[in-house]
C-alpha cells in the first residue's frame, strides 16, 4: 500500500496546516493584544486560557511566576484580569487611567479565585452617549474604549457609528438629493436626537468627507468587537422618514410633531403599502456596509412621540416582521424611558423576541418595584435588563445611588417579576465620569449578594490607588454615605449642578430645565472629605487615579461652597448691603475663576480635551469650524434662540471644564452681578429733577409708583453666548500647573 504520508499533496497540507497554526500564532488572541496596549510586556505575565462551558465564569489562579485567567469567553477573561489587577495588585483601568505601568512580578494569587454568573448579558451605551461623549472620537479613543468594555465585562454594546451613511445610501436611492439629505441628516454632535427621531438637520450638513471616515470608523470597531465575541446591537428601523415624506414619496406618515422645539421626522404607517419596500432597502444598504447583527436597537415615539393615529400593535408587527426578514434569530432592543415601550406596541410580541431596557434601574425603575414609573405588571413575559442610567447630559459631578442601586439589584434576585431578567446595562448619556458607580455596577452580576457598601468601598480605596491609607478611606466613605448616596424619592437627573454653570437669576438653583435637583447631602461632607484627599495629597504626588480624583473632589467641594457664596450674594443684594454685595458678589467670581485653575490641571476637565478632537476630524478650515461650532454649541446653547430659550434646552450638557468657566459662565455672571450693582446704585440716586422732561416723562402717577417697586434684572444671555459658539479662539487639552500644588491652594484660600 501507498505510504499517504510521503505524497506531495499530503505534505502541502501538512505544510498549510502548519503555516495556518503560525499566522494564528503571530495574530495575539484579544486579551494578549489588549495586554500589550496596557503596558508593553503585559502578556508575557499572564496566562490566558478559554475554555468551552455553558457557564459564565472567569477564574485567576497561579501557574508558576504567570496568573492564570481562564473563561468561558474572552470578555469574561478580561473581566478576570481587570478583577485581579484591580484587588489583587491594587491597578484600577478606567477611562482616567487605561494604561498602567505593572511590577515585574505580580502578586501571587494563594488560592484560586472563581467568579460565575446567571447574567449573560451585559449592555453598554445610551444613544445619547454617542454625541455627548463620543462624537468626536478616533479609532484610537474607540479602541481604548473596547478594551474599557472588555476589561467591564461588556458583551452587548450599542454600535450606530455612521449609521447616517447608510440613511444617506438609502435615501438618494428613495429619490432625495444630497441637498434634501443634507437638511434631514443632523451634525456630528446632535446625530443621536436624530437617530431617536427627535430633530433633523440640526447641527448639519455634513461634509462628504464625514461619511467616508465614518463608515471606515465603524468597520474598525465592529470588527475589534466580533474579535472580542461581543454582539453589537445596530440600529434597526421603525419607520422615520423626513418631515417632508409624503409631499416626497408619497406615502402615508403620522407627523412627527415637536420636541423642544425642533422639528420631528415623520412617522411612517406600518399599513403603508411602501413600508416593507423602505424598510427592506434600509436594511439592505445597513448590511452592505455592518453586515447582519443578533440585535437591533429600535425607539420608535421617543420622549413624547406623536402616535395619535397610528396603530400600536400593527406598528410593533411591522417592525418585528422586516427584522425577523433580516435575521430571523434577531431581537428587537428597545430603550424603557417614559412612555415607551407601550404595552400596546409590544404586548402581543412573541417572548424571546424583544429585549427592553429598564434604562433607569438605579432610580426609576419600571420593572415592578416601587418607583414613581413603576410597571405593576412589570414586562411580563419579555427579557430586560437591569440598566444603570447615572449621568444626564454629561454634565460633571460626583453623583451615585449607592444604596438604591444595590437595593433594587438585590431585589432582582427573589421577585418574580424579575424572572425574565438577563443581564445588566450601562446607560448614560454621558461616559468619562465617576469610575466608582461603574466598577460596582460591572461587579454585581459576579457577586452573590451585597447588601453594605462600606466594606467595598474600602476595597475600591485599595483597588484605585493600589494603597491602603485611613485618610483616603474616611474621605471615600464620606462620600458614600453622602453625595454617592442619593436616597429614594430624590428624582433628580444625574449630578447635583453646579451653581457656576447656571444662567444667572436672583435664585438661582439647577442648571438644566429637567434635572430635578433636590437637596439630599451636607455639602460640609464633601468638604471635609476635599481636605482629607488634600492633606495626603503630598504622598501619592504621581499616582494617577489619585490626582485625578484629588481634582475632582476639591472640585465638587469648591462647587458647593461656590452655591453658599452665591446665597450670601443674594442676601446681600436682597438686603440692599451696597458694599457687601460688591465684596460677596466678587468672590464668588474668584471662587470661579480657582475653579477655573483647578481644572486647568487636568487634561479630563480642560474644554480642549473636546475642541481639540472636534477639529482634528475635519479636513480642511471649513470642517473643522463646523465640527468646532457643533461641539461649542453642544455644551452651551445646545440649540437656536427658540430650542435653547423656549424649548429649554439650554446648557442642558453644561460642562464644569476649564476654558468654559472662564470665558463663558464667568462672562454671563460678571455681567449679572454688574446690572445688579447697577441697579442698586440706580435706587440710591433720586430722579425727581427728571420728572417733567426726562425719562419719565408722560408717566401715570400709578406708573410711577410702580418704578419703586422691586424690579427684576433681565438680560439677554443668548445675545452673550451665541457669540462665543461662533469664535475659534484656541483651547488646548495640555495641563497647566500642579494639580497637588492648586488643588492644596485652592483648599488654604477657600475650603478652610
């Protein structure tokens, strides 16, 4: 018989086996490739090793001088490193500190350490994140934040990078031109109220140039995601057409109607005889670009929706129906804020088919348990997950719900309205913030139980700097008994604001129309726990989380007082103190102007960390003014005179960073305090001369007395702050100063 072994074509496979095992060799598994980027070298200290099982588990173990880190997948993995490095070698990677020099050898780990978990899913984004965060990011800050993802055990995120080239593909082929596009398709910092059918063309139009880079960005991050195994959840459709549709297409569409302002897509009828055709060409251009996906993200009538008209149930059909055609595995997302999802839109859907959001678990939750949107019913026989909304606008601020987020977990796990539960979601509108509230939410699916903060807290102490120091400690436990600790029945949105970012009034209080601010901390803790950080501070000069930190706490801190001396301000002014108001109004300015400096110090808290990355995406001057424009407008104004003003929106995604402390609040607050001066020494001087052929001339004697009565100062501050959304004067995200040096200055002068 023929020897099979010594026949050339046995050994030309023989030979591209060998060759196929060695490309797979040189191309590093996810976690090796992550590894290397957090510090070169960093996989030759670990072993990796994914073993099949239908558990999900991650287990760190010794194996001679490396830590063994097996898993189940490779997220689970990465979950089990972060874990290790973060309680066994005192290394916490988050977005202030994603690389991180590590020992030459690492702490042994004395017994294996095994962590399972019944929830497979874990979510990541809000589509608001994508413009508040995200809206001018690169592939580099993209890849920083998968390995983030990774590292948090994320496994199902939100993907609608560039999803507006594929509206552009399919509506040029509907019959628009680029003109009628360019005015539906919003600008790259508004693009997520769009995508939510809340507004169009805002912000726009987009350069050529934009959709290119775009669609090459989210190739790149689909493809590092599958390498991960994630499932990323693409944007689906559920009807939106331009205002304009049927003069254009001539197809039936509910109106839109407004939402602040703005002026909302069209709603296309699910009976229309043209839906199946639209919504078959939308998924076939979304395929041609992203391919096909398990989920699909669809909020169709999103905050305040127009649905009158519009058949509920046949509209959840439809929706589901071209899905399915699609993909026929694949599951609906859909957000639960608000009204939505409506029991009538996805009641009569099939289980297993629709995956909701309780977008705001930690406070509002809908699933069933106690809570000012309670669902008695719960989502009956649908899936959710338990979602973590935390911050609005990406306002900053230290802020958590400490007790109500593990209370509200907890109940998860013996109420049976629960029982569809399957996972966890990350849902802010905006990232980069407070790491603490998402290290413990990324823990808990991998945690029996935990009912007491206290003790992880101290344990995070350790895992953020890598020491264990009883002042930072009563600092951290300070804080989570009281700004971290935001009690049931306090509904406010995110952050507790700070005065410095509002429009100025005579009582002042929010910043934003919607956040629902309410008292609930003694900002004397936050003072207190400010000099703590600062009375170590000389210690761990170096260590990057705790200069973060140490900033951002003495910043909070100066915040609060900064709201004190506005009150003395006005009680001076109430109180007609001429000279007192001059000293306390202008103190309250140099409290501003410290903040200013502080923040200085940080790349994270300077305003050109976002202008920078605005114009470094544009291609020419125009591009990058525009993109400049948008990301000013964004944090300020947000929208028109009307949007900003009568809609409200205005300052909604205020921003406590330097640079737009100094030239943007401190300019709306100079001018206030000055027209209040104005006004009381306008009081101290008699006009009695006057009266016969002066300004008050022709007046009533009832209009006269009606001048001496308390009148309200009016400005007009968008006539201040439009303009500066139009300048380009140069921000730069380079720090300046010392920040243990201002932060100890800012404490002696104002924290004392």
């Amino acid at each position: 018989m023929r020897d099979i072994k010594n026949t050339p074509l046995f050994m030309r496979h023989v030979l591209l086996l060998m060759m196929s095992l060695f490309a797979i060799c040189l191309h590093a598994n996810p976690v090796t490739d992550m590894l290397e980027r957090i510090d070169k070298g960093a996989s030759r200290k670990f072993k990796i090793e994914l073993q099949k099982s239908n558990q999900n588990f991650f287990e760190i173990s010794q194996s001679g001088d490396r830590i063994a880190v097996k898993g189940n997948t490779w997220v689970n993995i990465a979950t089990g490193i972060h874990w290790y490095l973060k309680y066994h070698a005192g290394i916490h990677l988050t977005w202030n500190n994603m690389q991180a020099p590590l020992p030459n050898r690492l702490p042994r780990v004395d017994k294996p350490e095994r962590h399972e978990t019944t929830l497979p899913l874990r979510y990541d984004f809000n589509y608001c994140t994508f413009s508040y965060s995200m809206a001018f990011w690169d592939w580099e800050r993209w890849q920083t934040e998968i390995d983030w993802m990774a590292l948090h055990g994320v496994n199902l995120p939100l993907a609608i990078v560039g999803v507006e080239c594929v509206w552009r593909n399919m509506l040029l082929k509907l019959g628009y031109t680029k003109d009628e596009i360019n005015r539906f398709i919003a600008g790259p910092a508004f693009l997520a109220w769009w995508e939510m059918n809340n507004l169009e063309g805002w912000g726009g139009p987009l350069p050529d140039s934009w959709y290119i880079q775009q669609e090459r960005l989210q190739k790149q991050i689909l493809k590092r995601m599958k390498e991960w195994g994630m499932q990323p959840v693409l944007p689906g459709y559920s009807g939106m057409l331009p205002s304009n549709a049927k003069e254009k297409l001539g197809v039936n569409v509910a109106d839109g109607g407004k939402w602040n302002g703005y002026t909302r897509p069209a709603f296309l009828q699910p009976t229309d005889s043209r839906f199946h055709e639209i919504a078959t060409l939308y998924y076939q251009e979304l395929t041609a670009l992203y391919g096909k996906a398990n989920y699909y993200s669809m909020d169709p009538f999103h905050e305040g929706g127009n649905t009158r008209g519009i058949d509920l149930s046949a509209s959840g059909d439809a929706i589901m129906r071209e899905m399915k055609l699609v993909n026929p595995h694949a599951v609906w997302v859909i957000q639960s804020w608000q009204e939505n999802p409506r029991e009538e839109l996805i009641g009569h859907l099939s289980e297993g088919d629709l995956l909701i959001l309780d977008l705001f678990s930690e406070c509002r939750p809908k699933w069933g348990i106690a809570s000012i949107f309670q669902n008695d019913k719960g989502y009956g026989h649908h899936q959710w997950l338990f979602c973590m909304l935390q911050n609005f606008g990406g306002n900053v601020g230290l802020h958590g719900r400490m007790d109500q987020l593990l209370n509200h977990f907890n109940q998860t796990k013996t109420n049976p309205k629960a029982a569809h539960l399957k996972g966890i979601g990350f849902t802010m509108e905006g990232s980069e913030n407070n790491p603490i509230m998402f290290e413990l939410m990324s823990e808990l699916p991998w945690i029996d139980r935990l009912d007491s903060k206290e003790e992880w807290v101290r344990n995070y102490c350790f895992a953020r700097y890598g020491v264990r120091d009883e002042s930072i400690e009563k600092a951290w436990l300070l804080l989570a008994q009281s700004i971290y600790n935001c009690p049931m029945g306090n509904n406010q949105q995110g952050t507790h604001e700070s005065i410095f970012c509002g429009r100025p009034s005579t009582n002042n209080y929010q910043v934003s129309s919607w956040s629902k601010m309410s008292n609930y901390y003694d900002p004397e803790d936050i003072r207190k726990a400010a000099l703590l950080m600062s009375s170590v501070a000389e210690k761990y000069r170096g260590n990057n989380n705790f200069e973060y930190d140490l900033v951002d706490i003495v910043r909070q801190a100066m915040a609060d007082q900064g709201r004190v001396q506005y009150l003395l301000a006005m009680a001076d002014y109430k109180a007609f103190r001429k000279q007192a108001f001059k000293v306390s109004s202008q103190r309250f300015l140099d409290m501003l102007l410290a903040q200013d400096r502080l923040l200085g110090t940080r790349s994270e808290f300077r305003l050109g960390h976002w202008i920078e990355a605005a114009r470094k995406l544009g291609n020419n001057e125009e591009e990058k003014n525009l993109y400049e424009w948008n990301a000013r407008v964004q944090i300020t104004t947000w929208g028109n005179r009307i949007c900003a003003d009568q809609g409200g929106l205005r300052d909604y995604a205020h921003k406590e960073w330097q640079g737009l402390l100094k030239d943007f609040y401190y300019m709306r607050w100079s001018a206030y305090f000055k027209a209040l001066n104005d006004q009381m020494e306008a009081k101290s001087k008699p006009d009695i001369e006057k009266l016969g052929n002066g300004k008050y001339k022709g007046l009533t004697t009832k209009q006269l007395f009606q001048l001496a009565l308390e009148q309200d100062v009016t400005l007009d501050f968008y006539a201040m702050e439009e303009p500066w959304t139009l300048q380009h004067n140069v921000y730069t995200s380079q720090p300046e100063g010392d920040c243990v040096e201002v932060a100890r200055w800012v404490c002696n002068e104002y924290l004392q």
